[in-house]
C-alpha cells in the first residue's frame, strides 16, 4: 500500500515537471511569435509608406515631364468629344 502512494507521488511529480516544461515552451513559442507579429507589422507599415511614395501624384507628375517630356495640353489642344448615339 505504501508503495503505491509513493509511486503515485513519483508519477505525479513527474507529471508536474513534465507540464511546467510543456507550458514553459509553449509560452516562449507565444513570445517568439508575437515578437514575429510586431515585426511584420511594423514592415507592413513601412511597405505601405513605401507604396503610397512611389503612387504620389507629385512625383509621377514629376517623372512624366521630365523623363517623358510630358507637359500639360493648353486649351486649344484639347478636343472634346460627344458621343451622340445616345
């Protein structure tokens, strides 16, 4: 009888020590990947600055007169165009 409470107590103790690894790791595991979360975070923001500057109006503007030669049409070069089919 004595035997098999002390076994008992063995077993269970084992088990507690096996449970607080278990949780242990599966806490630092928690850690790492919200730590991972944040930093893919932080790059999202950083790509949609990123996307917003490449999109400006100003500087397609920009690169349109003076890569392209691009220039804005003055009124008499601009026709406007009716469709009448209507």
């Amino acid at each position: 009888m004595v035997f098999a409470l002390w076994a008992a107590v063995v077993l269970s103790s084992f088990a507690v020590v096996l449970s607080t690894y278990q949780v242990r790791s599966q806490v630092n595991e928690l850690a790492q990947l919200q730590r991972e979360a944040s930093n893919l975070r932080v790059e999202w923001g950083r790509f949609l600055l990123e996307q917003s500057t490449w999109g400006s109006y100003k500087r397609i503007e920009a690169i349109a007169v003076e890569s392209l030669q691009m220039q804005v049409p003055s009124d008499e070069q601009i026709t406007l165009i009716i469709d009448d089919r209507n």
